[in-house]
C-alpha cells in the first residue's frame, strides 16, 4: 500500500507542477526538489529498514553521476546561482528515477499505474489549448499566435510531447496480442495527438516524427508492422478531421461542435484500430508474417513518403487539401527549418564556447552568461537550443560522456530485458524516447524541468527491475552502500540549497508590502544572506540604494556585482552604472569597457558610455578645461566608432532575431558633439547632419553646432545659409548656437 501511496504522490506532483510553465524557471522548481526529496529520504528509509522490501538496484543510482557532474562544474562555473540551479534540477531528476524505479521493483504492477500517469499527462498536455479555446480554462499563451503550446507556451515543445506519447501509444497499441481493452484505451487519444501536429504548426515536429516513427516500423516484427502503419493512418486520418473542425476550416464550429466531432473521431479511430488488430490476428495469412515479408512495408512506407514529399514540394492534389498556414509551414521547411532563427549560428558559436572548457564546461546556465561574448552575429537567445549542447557546455566533455554511458547502460538492460521476455513497453517508451531526444536535440524543449521528468518516468517504464552493469558485480556490500551514500549527499547538499533559496524568494516577494526604502533594504539584504549568488538582489538593492544617495553602499554593492558573476556583461554594466551614479567616470568606463568585451553587440552599453563621457566632456568644456575635455570627448568617439564598425554589417543586413542595433537619437547627438569638442569637425558633421526637423529640439542643438563647425572651418557662407535657414524655422536659433560657442 506504500508503494502505491509514493506512485500517487509522485504522479499528483508530477501533473500540478507542470502546470507552472512545464517548470521553465529555475525559481520555480525549489519547493518541488524540497518535495520529492524529502519523499524519496522517508520512502528509501522505509525499504531499507523492512526486510521483506527491496531496495533499488545500484545500478540505477549510477543516475546520480550526472549531478555530482554538475557540483563538479562548480570550479569553473561562470554563474553561481545558474550552477546551483542546474545542480538541484538534475538532482531532483535524479531522485524522481529512484523513487520511481524503487517502486516499481516492489511493485512490478505498478507500471500500470506509471502508464495511466503517462497517459493522463499526455491527454492534459494536449487537452489544455482547446480547453483554453473554448473558455473553460484561462491559461496565459496556451496559444500563441494561434498556435497551440499548452502550459509550455512554446508550440515546439508542445508538439515533441504529444507526438512522443502518440509514438508510445500506437507502438504499445501495435504490440498487443489479445487485450482489446488496453488497445481500445491505447488507441482512443490518437486523433487528439495527431491534431495536435497540425494545430502547433512545428516544423521540427513534421520533420523528425516521420523519421522516428519510421525507425519505430524497422524495430517491429511483420505482423506488429501491418497493425502499426494502419493505426497510424487512423490517427491522422481523425486528427486531420478533428484539426480541421477545430481550426473552422470548414465552417465556424463551436467548442459543443467540436466536442461531438472529436467523440466522433475518437470512436471511429478506437473501433478501426480493434478491427485492424481483430484482422491481422485472425483474417492475415502467416505467410505475411515470415522474416522475408519484414522490409515489404517499410519499403512501402519509403514509397508513399516520397509521393508525399513530392507531391508537397510540387504543389500536387494532397497539399492542395490543406489549410493555408499548413501550406506555409510545409513550404518554409527546408535546411533552414532545423536551425531556424541563426540556430546554426548558435552550435557553431556553442563549440567555440565549449573549446575553451572541454573537460568539464562551464556550470549550469553557462551559455545564458557567456554567448554575447562568443556570438558571431548578434542574436537574442538565452537558450542553445540543444539539449547536447547545452549539456556538453554545461558539464564539458567528461561529464557528458558519463551522462551519456549511464543512458545508454539503461538502454542496454531494457532491450536485453525485451528480447528475453518481450512486451510492449520497451519498444514503446524507447520510441517515445527517441522523439523527445530528437527534437530536443534541435530544439530547447529539455530547459523545461517537466520534459526531464516526463524522460524519467517513460524511462522508468523501459527499465527492468533488475539489471545488470557488464563485468562488474554489483551484489557487494560496499557498492550498494557507496551507492546509497552517495545519493544521500547529494540530495540532502542539493536540498540545503533548494531551502535556502526559496526562503530568499519568499523574502524578495515581501518586498512588495511595503514602500519604505529602509525596511526594502533590510529585507534584500536578509535575501542576500540566504542566496548571496542571485544576481538581480543587488540590482535591487542597488536601485533603492541610487534614490536614497548611499554612495558608500551603492561602491560596495557595485564590486559584489563582479564578485558574483566575473564573466558577466550584466554584472560590468551594473557595476558601471554604479560607479557613473556618483560621477566616476573612468571607474565607469573601465567597468563598461569590461562589459563590452563579454557582450561587443550591446547598445545599451555603447550609449551609457557615450553619454557619460560625452556629458563630462561638455561640463569640462563650460568649465574651461579644454584639454581634459577633449580627451574626455575622445573616449565617447572611440565609442561610437566601436559600435560602428561591431554593427554596421548586421544594421544592413537586418534578422528577426538580431538584437536592437539602433543608438538613441540623443546617443547619435552626443556622439556628434563628443566630435565637435574633440575637433573632429567633419566628423561631427556627418553624425549630425542625420537629424531632420522631426528630431525636434535635438535638430535644432544639432544644426547650431554644425554651424558652429563650419565657421571654424571657414565655410563662412555654408554657416550662414544654414544659420539663417535655422532662424527662419527657429526663433531660439542664435540663443542655441551661443550657448555651443563655448565649444569652439
């Protein structure tokens, strides 16, 4: 009863947590990791102490080589808070597996009970767009520009899940002999899934279920292969119908219409796939089901693939049925589909990154930190968009492999466990596997935490209870309690930290009931003592701290900045801003100069610098320090130069995914008087001459100065054929070309 008890908990934690935005924020999964772990500490507890329990083979505590990973990461990590976050994910991954597969060990029939989690998962997953469609669920971006995306709000995403589980449920449909209930139970979502390929319109998706499910028809016997194509038609046969009425295709059809439609298809695709298996069964020659029969479908599956292909790519009957935005979607794919959005870009820049920490990379979230600074092209992308990359970038190339070996050892022992006893769930959760890996490879669906624990339970349903690890004996004492040990530290360090962490954002969200500066104060610093590595506590503070004046605290803060984060464009900026609050100007400029070689695409960074120095350079001036001025004046061109030459190719050339490369008029002003006090005339000129009256005042302090500039290079008749076209349109014109005098 135990067991089961632990399966509920699991599983009910499993479905509420997801709702969070499939656990994308790190912030998010603290008390989720505090709640599994204290579970897995009383459950283990109770096997090991009752004899008649069993404990879970060690084995499967090899799962745990991948967080220790991670802590040893910490030496080089770039990000504290982001190495810590990774370090309790994957711990808590880790945990979810042993709970799991311990009950499972106990149990062996709780796999029904882990395939009904899967399934209602998957039927959540899935249901939740259209329950939001149809108003009875308010869910923030369950569609996103009229693509479904459920609690991910990422259409990718959504669509690698539902076609994962689709994948799983007709390959464990296919493979049953004579259970007509768990074939009708199996079959009965399918048209949902399928719909869901076409309602997210992910192009990764149509690209790579192909391929997978054909991997899956390869991996089937002659007579599993004839059920497996025929469901599948079923299914997208329905999930086209049911996809149609649902996007008003043919008609507008309410959400009570598209209910009775998707019954309607739903029952139609249960009652074909029992008759289909009622009929290979019973009604197919066995000389279909010899060995030499097995490559005739497959055969024909490459067939009809490539009709398909062709009729797509010319424009034939089948596409022409179609909604118009799946013909778009079909008509964008192409090499470019994989690496959408300068994903290319991002691999290739990723490797660089991982070149410079091989071994053992560069901690958990190192890329969010680091790629401004490796970044060929300058792209907006806190994500590497692979779950290879990231871990490899993550962990570095020893880790990786590790990581790697304890899969594939998983892996081992479920397909030697299938061929001596068969079954429909390994080649099931295999394939399910195989697609969540697929387009995770490609895509960042493996930043959300539910996709990890979704890996972990369908992994859990493959595995056998009792495997084996090659040339090793795993019976001894000493390695079961080394194992164990292990375990613990890690989840109780990893707990530690979760717990401290979520008193801190608790702390951080009291913030808001108050107004007073010096309790806020307080209440950042009391969150700084619980988690000093989280780097948006001392811009915090920093921000209250700049409108109460404290200097003195404001200059200590802005050196806890680097200290946290030495590798980071945020944390130089922020430092810098600190420092130019009071006037610091080339403690400032050194910070920001800091800043720009980890991120030499920020535009923020180039304008604050030019600002500053700019805005110096012209007191300096009024002040009657012309040299220093000019020398002031020089660092705000070097500036502008700067962002110059690091953007003019992609300013040409813009991509919907480039950061915004454009300076603030008053930036490009400043940069144009910072050449006029350096007695770069022409120069200024040129940056000046950009201004149109639409600019407003800006155009006239513009115009004042270039006239300014001309007189000294003695265009006198230039100056005053602009002079007096300025006070025609201007009546301060003379009021502003005296106040720049002071300039020349």
């Amino acid at each position: 009863m135990i067991h089961w008890i632990v399966l509920l908990v699991t599983g009910i934690s499993f479905l509420l947590s997801s709702y969070q935005q499939g656990l994308f924020y790190d912030k998010d999964i603290y008390t989720w990791h505090i709640g599994v772990a204290l579970l897995c500490i009383a459950y283990m507890l109770y096997v090991f102490f009752r004899k008649k329990e069993q404990m879970p083979s060690p084995v499967y505590f090899t799962i745990f080589l991948i967080p220790l990973f991670y802590l040893i990461s910490f030496t080089n990590a770039v990000t504290l808070q982001g190495a810590f976050d990774q370090f309790i994910q994957w711990t808590m991954f880790a945990t979810f597996f042993i709970v799991l597969v311990t009950v499972k060990r106990n149990v062996p029939s709780s796999e029904k009970g882990m395939l009904v989690l899967l399934q209602i998962f998957g039927f959540y997953i899935a249901i939740l767009p259209f329950l939001h469609s149809w108003g009875w669920v308010a869910y923030n971006d369950a569609i996103l520009n009229g693509r479904f995306s459920s609690v991910f709000q990422y259409p990718n995403t959504y669509a690698a899940v539902t076609m994962a589980v689709l994948l799983f449920n007709i390959v464990f449909a296919s493979q049953q002999r004579n259970n007509i209930p768990v074939i009708a139970l199996s079959t009965l979502p399918l048209a949902l899934y399928a719909s869901t390929l076409f309602l997210s319109l992910s192009r990764g998706a149509m690209i790579l279920l192909p391929i997978v499910w054909f991997i899956g028809l390869l991996a089937l016997s002659t007579r599993h292969q004839f059920k497996y194509v025929l469901y599948t038609i079923l299914a997208f046969a329905g999930g086209f119908i049911f996809f149609m009425t649902a996007a008003n295709e043919w008609g507008g059809a309410g959400p009570a219409m598209q209910i009775v439609v998707w019954f309607a298809v739903s029952a139609v695709t249960t009652l074909g796939a029992v008759s289909t298996h009622l009929l290979v069964e019973k009604k197919l020659p066995e000389k279909f089901m010899q060995k030499r029969f097995a490559f005739v479908l497959p055969a024909a599956a490459l067939l009809a693939g490539a009709a398909l292909l062709i009729d797509f790519v010319k424009k034939g009957w089948v596409f022409s049925k179609l909604p118009e935005n799946v013909q778009n979607r079909i008509q964008n794919i192409g090499y470019e589909t994989i690496f959408e959005d300068g994903r290319f870009t991002f691999f290739f820049d990723a490797l660089d990154m991982l070149k410079d920490a091989p071994i053992i990379g560069w901690g958990g979230d190192g890329w969010s930190v680091l790629y401004h600074g490796y970044q060929s092209e300058p792209y907006i992308s806190n994500e590497v968009h692979s779950v290879v990359l990231e871990q490899l970038l993550n962990i570095g190339i020893l880790g990786f492999l590790v990581g790697m070996a304890v899969l594939l050892l998983f892996a081992f022992n479920s397909i030697k466990s299938f061929r001596q006893q068969g079954g429909a769930l390994v080649p099931a959760s295999l394939i399910a596997l195989l697609m969540l890996v697929g387009h995770g490879v490609i895509d960042f669906d493996f930043s959300f935490a539910t996709i990890w624990l979704l890996f972990m339970l369908i992994l859990t349903l493959a595995v056998p209870e009792n495997p084996a690890f090659p040339g090793v004996s795993i019976d001894k004492r000493s390695i079961k309690f080394g194992a164990y040990g292990v375990a613990a530290i890690l989840i109780g360090l990893s707990s530690m930290y979760a717990f401290r962490f979520e008193v801190a954002e608790r702390k951080v969200e009291a913030v808001s009931q108050t107004n007073d500066a010096e309790e806020i104060l307080n209440i950042l610093s009391e969150a700084r003592q619980w988690n000093p590595n989280e780097l948006s506590y001392i811009t915090n503070q920093v921000q209250v701290a700049v409108e109460q004046q404290k200097e003195e605290l404001i200059l200590e803060l802005s050196n806890q900045f680097i200290e946290v984060e030495p590798k980071s464009r945020e944390a130089w900026m922020q430092s810098g801003n600190s420092h130019a609050s009071f006037g610091y100007v080339e403690e400032a400029m050194t910070r920001y100069n800091q800043a720009l070689s980890y991120d030499p695409f920020n535009i923020n960074i180039y304008q604050r610098m030019i600002r500053l120095t700019s805005g110096e350079a012209s007191s300096m001036m009024q002040s009657g320090n012309p040299d220093q001025a000019a020398g002031m004046a020089a660092q705000a061109t070097d500036a502008y130069e700067r962002y110059q030459k690091n953007t003019q190719e992609f300013r040409k050339n813009p991509q919907s995914n480039y950061k915004d490369l454009t300076l603030t008029p008053a930036a490009n002003f400043l940069a144009g008087q910072a050449y006029m006090i350096e007695g770069s005339y022409q120069k200024g000129i040129k940056v000046l001459k950009k201004f149109s009256e639409n600019d407003g005042e800006l155009y006239v302090r513009a115009q004042a100065l270039m006239i300014l500039a001309q007189r000294e290079q003695g265009n006198q008749k230039q100056a005053e054929k602009r002079m007096n076209t300025l006070a025609s349109k201007n009546n301060k014109a003379q009021a502003y070309v005296d106040a720049y005098q002071v300039f020349f």
